[in-house]
C-alpha cells in the first residue's frame, strides 16, 4: 500500500516523499487501528487522513471546531477534484438537510462537521445511511478537562463511535501534555492506547526570553536587526494599531490583524502578509491558525499568552522551512500582576455567570424551555453596550457556559450568499418564457455557477453586477423576485458569530453550574497561567528543555543556542565540560554543605572552570551560601 499512497500524494499535493511520521500514521489508520497522532503546527496533519481517506472506499467525516479552517480545507480538496462538503450551524436547516443527503448519496469522499452537529437527530439518522471509512478528530485535545481549550460537545464522540462500530479513529493534535494523551484514548475508546508522536524539538529555532521594562523600544531595536518577515503577537485588538503604528513610523512595512476586523479585511492583510508585501503582521492569537508560510524568520511576544500550549503553537510559526529562526518572548514583573488581573476576569462569579445567560436569553428573544438546537446569530458588542455589561465578562460567561454543556459559542462566520434552484430544469424553462425579464438573469447564473438544481452554491453579488453590466442591488432584486417565484432559495451573506443553545433555555434558578468544575477549571488555567510565568522567569534551563519537558519529553539535551545556554556558552566551557563539571557538584552538594575550596579540593577538574560553573550556579540561584559560609542547593536543578 506504500506505493499507492505515495501515488495518491504526488497525484493531488505534487510531493513525492512523506514528512517525518506522516506515512507511519497513514499505514496505522489505513490497517483499521485507532490512532493518535500527534504533530507541531505545521508537521502536515491533513494529509495523514486525506490520503488514507483516498485509497478507501466510502466517506471519512472530519470533526473540527474551527469552521473558518473546515471551510478552507473544503474549498482546498474541491480545487484538487476532490468531493468534499462542510455541515456546521452557520447553515440553515435546509442547507444541512440537502448538505446530508449529498454526503449519504452524492460520492463524496470528505465531510466536515463541527461538534455540535453531531448530537443532532438528522445527523444520527444519516450518518447510518453513509459507507464511512474512518472518523477524524482534529484539535482533539478540546476532548480532556485537563486541555486548554475543554468542548463538551466532543464528549459526544464517543456516542458517534457506538454508531460506526469497527470504524476506526484518526484523533489529530498539535500539544498534549501526557495526561491529556491518556484522557484522548480513554475518552474516544480506543480499542488500545496507539500514539505517534513527532518530538517537539525544533532545532532551528532558537527561544529567547528577554525581561524588559520598555518593550516597544526593545521590540522597534530587535525587528531592526533581524532580517525576514514575523509576527508580532500582543493581547488586545487595540495594541496590534498601536504597536503597528510604532514600526510604521520607523519604516518597517507593517499592517495589524484581529478578529474584530472584517473578513474581507482580514483576507487582504493576511493575503499580503503571505506574499511579502507586508514584512510585519502585528495580531492578536486570531492570527495564524491554518496558516502555512515557511519563511518566518521571527515570531516575537510582546504579551504573555494564557499557557505554554498556546506560546508553543504561536512560537512554531517560525523556521517551518528548517532555516534559522526566532521566538522571542518580553517580559517584565508587571506581567504576572497583569496574568492575576487576568484570572479574576476569566472567571466571573458564578451569579453573574448567571445573569449574563438570562440578559443573553431575552436579547435574543429565546422563550423559556425553548431554543435547543438552535443557532442564534450574536452581536457580543451590541449587547455589552445595550447591556452594560464588560465584553471579556460576557465571552468568557459563555465560555464557562460552554464548558457546562449549555451552548456553543463559534467564531465569527463568514458566510457567502448562497443560492439553490428549487425547481427542475423543465419547469425553470417555462418560468424562463412567462418570464422574459428575468431570462437574462436565470441563463447567467446558469453559466457562471455549476451543481445549482444539487445543493447550496455560493454566489458573489458583485461579480454577477460586473458580468451583467448592471448594479449589486440591481443583482439583490432579481434574486429577491426568483426567491418570491419560488425559483430559488437565497441565503444572503452573514458575517456574525453563532450562539448555539445545545439544552434548552433555563430559568435562572435552574440553571446549573457545577462549582466543582468551576473550581476545576480554574485551578487548571491558574497552572497553565503559572507555567508559561515560570519558562519567563526561569534563566538557569534550557529554553527548548523547558518545553520539551512540559510535553513529556524529558530526556532531551540543552539546546546551546537559547538565551540562557548563549549565558552558559559565555563561561568559555563546552556543553560537555559545563555538564560534567555541574554533575559532580551536584552529587557532592548532595551529601553535605562544603566551603568553595572544599568542593573544588573533591573534584578532579580545573580550578578556573570550577569556579565559572559555581559562579554560574549562584547567579542563577541554583545554590547559596548558609550562614556559615557553606555552599548548598537552593532548590534541586
């Protein structure tokens, strides 16, 4: 089968090798076995289902909760020749009705869902209607209560996997710490626990921590002397203008991104960010999920991200083409003060968590004991302002509602208009001649789009405008006179987040929030927070080990190349004399307290690189001297 997916490859994607660990997943997937897999951003994730996916028969359903990067990889296999479709709640019911039925009796080899599909009645009952191959689970850390980003809607795979008996799971991921590996396998009821795992190690890229008071200044000074394009990440939408501002006005060709912008904005930013007419893109996290651009020379931090999963992720943007790269993270003391602030309004309290999802309910008109299964469209900044109440306080309310199972909060959508011919062929013709002021109109979208009279297709208003030398809303009243004949079902253009209530709508007093889980959750955000506050503090460690050991890798050696090896590079001694030396200290300290010249006296080594490793080791509080002017460890290395 080697062969054959390497036919498959070279046939679609035009490479003729595998990277690193894709072909051993693929072969794991492909013989029937459960797998996990897990790869950096970048390593190559999709194709290790969609080439599998290609030499079975039958459909592979994708579960993903990003639907921006769900519609991308769907317009991506379509421009391939490859049949794929996306069902999630920015469609309409009729839209995922049509959009099932195509999945069950149309060929497609791809169907993308987003998790909150799938407790639904109509996918439970097509889903047995469909030859499935094997099911995809992409971002499947979002499965464990002890990942970054917990989705109770995930839970309900394991419902799904009941329903496909002897189809086996595909779980993607690009971070998992050990213990949300185990909570993977065990929650998706792998038939054994069967993990792939590409090393976090990324030798090219070199971590530095700097802490520093004035970082715009430190950041214009450093963008200055790199060469190549980056991105810069900061944590407000604000920020991105201002810190863009500051470079522009240094000369450097720079443009700000975040998801408050529109989606049109953020394509022509991120389009010209990719092709190098912009050397700097200042964003916030918004930007780079299912972007793949190899050339990135820096990936620099001005704010502190929520966890060590997150830096990980962002950090990796840079050096995917294996050339050198940066990942430079400011930091000063006020960011932990900043890191609490941010914990209290991560977690409002539990009656205002309360009020937030009963003002939510009556501005969206939901009756009580109504709207299960529905998705709202949400505009969180007109409701913060008719409700006065705080926007993080709002999101982060839904997210803790979220991960109480009560709804499902999506990214903003950018939904085109879409249209769908109701009516066949034969009776089109005859409207078409009782109505010849619209003939023009019908036979140009006959030309300009194909698969009309099977399902939804999207439409560009404006294009129509050009190509039949009219006006957009010359185009909107034609389509708004077919959708009255009862020609066409159009869907206008939304671009809006989606509230989707998955129970129905509570009385506040019945509205359950468990405090243990409450509880739970904050001890785990407080833990993340307190790791990537400890790799920004920490100067006697090895950057790329710190890391390393966070995702289990234990047993990895010092980079040489981060700040805090750069210091140790500074004392004239190779890794090796450095190490050795440090291991004989440590197990002479070990036994008892000793003088200076009582631990040099033990060892066999030279005196001047004795001392260097010993004055290292007090710089960085590694030991200390006890009142008696002895030397012992502050704290185990």
């Amino acid at each position: 089968m080697v062969e054959q997916f390497r036919k498959i490859l070279l046939q679609y994607w035009g490479y003729k090798e595998f990277r690193p660990l894709q072909e051993e997943i693929i072969q794991s997937i492909y013989n029937g076995h459960d797998t996990l897999a897990l790869m950096p951003t970048g390593g190559g994730k999709s194709i290790t289902f969609q080439v599998p996916a290609l030499a079975k028969s039958g459909i592979c359903i994708v579960v993903t909760p990003l639907i921006a990067l769900m519609k991308d990889q769907v317009e991506g296999l379509k421009k391939l020749g490859i049949r794929a479709i996306a069902i999630h709640s920015g469609m309409t019911g009729h839209e995922i009705d049509i959009a099932f039925d195509n999945a069950a009796y149309g060929d497609y080899k791809f169907l993308y869902l987003s998790p909150e599909r799938l407790a639904t009645d109509m996918f439970k009952a097509r889903v047995l209607k469909m030859d499935v191959s094997m099911l995809v689970i992409d971002e499947a850390h979002c499965i464990s209560q002890w990942g970054y980003d917990f989705r109770p809607s995930y839970l309900r795979i394991a419902d799904v996997r009941e329903l496909l008996s002897g189809v086996p799971a595909l779980a993607l991921t690009a971070t998992a710490t050990p213990k949300v590996i185990d909570d993977i396998v065990d929650k998706l009821h792998f038939s054994k626990k069967n993990v792939f795992k590409k090393s976090f190690e990324r030798k090219n890229l070199i971590y530095v921590v700097r802490d520093i008071e004035d970082k715009e200044r430190y950041l214009l000074k450093t963008i200055r002397k790199l060469n190549g394009c980056g991105i810069v990440y900061v944590r407000d939408r604000g920020k991105t203008r201002k810190i863009a501002e500051l470079l522009q006005r240094a000369g450097i060709t720079v443009d700000y991104y975040h998801a408050g912008l529109s989606p049109e904005m953020r394509s022509s930013k991120q389009d010209a960010w990719m092709l190098g007419s912009i050397r700097v893109i200042v964003a916030t996290n918004a930007f780079g999920m299912g972007i793949d651009k190899s050339d990135v020379r820096f990936v620099i931090h001005i704010d502190l991200p929520d966890s060590l999963e997150a830096y990980f992720q962002e950090a990796g943007r840079a050096g995917r083409d294996g050339e050198k790269a940066y990942a430079l993270l400011l930091y000063h003391d006020s960011d932990r003060l900043k890191a609490e602030q941010r914990f209290r309004v991560e977690y409002p309290e539990i009656e205002e968590i309360k009020r937030v999802y009963s003002a939510v309910c009556n501005y969206l008109h939901i009756p009580y004991e109504a709207g299960k299964g529905v998705a709202y469209e949400f505009n969180m900044v007109d409701f913060s302002k008719t409700h006065h109440i705080y926007s993080l306080t709002v999101y982060n309310s839904l997210k803790i509602l979220q991960r109480e199972g009560y709804l499902e909060l999506t990214d903003t959508l950018d939904n085109p208009s879409k249209i769908y011919f109701l009516v066949n062929r034969d009776d089109l013709y005859k409207i078409q001649l009782n109505n010849p002021d619209i003939d023009g109109f019908i036979k140009t979208l006959l030309r300009a789009y194909s698969g009309l009279f099977n399902g939804y297709v999207a439409i560009d208003e404006a294009y129509l405008a050009r190509i039949t030398h009219t006006y957009p809303n010359t185009v909107y009243e034609y389509l708004k006179k077919l959708t009255r004949l009862h020609v066409i079902n159009y869907i206008p253009r939304k671009q809006t987040p989606l509230l989707i209530f998955t129970e129905e709508r509570l009385d506040e007093k019945n509205l359950r929030i468990s405090k243990e889980n409450y509880n739970h959750s904050k001890k785990r955000f407080a833990m993340r927070a307190e790791s990537i506050l400890h790799y920004a503090t920490t100067k006697s460690k090895c950057r790329s080990q710190q890391l390393l050991a966070y995702f289990g890798e234990t047993d990895s050696y010092r980079c040489g190349q981060c700040d805090v090896c750069a210091e140790r590079n500074e004392l004239d001694l190779s890794k090796y004399e450095f190490d050795m030396i440090l291991e004989k200290i440590k197990e002479k300290l070990s036994l008892q307290p000793l003088t200076i010249d009582e631990l040099i006296g033990e060892t066999e080594d030279n005196a001047e690189k004795q001392l260097k490793v010993i004055r290292w080791l007090l710089d960085n509080s590694k030991i200390r001297h006890t009142t008696d002017s002895l030397l012992t460890w502050n704290k185990p290395l």
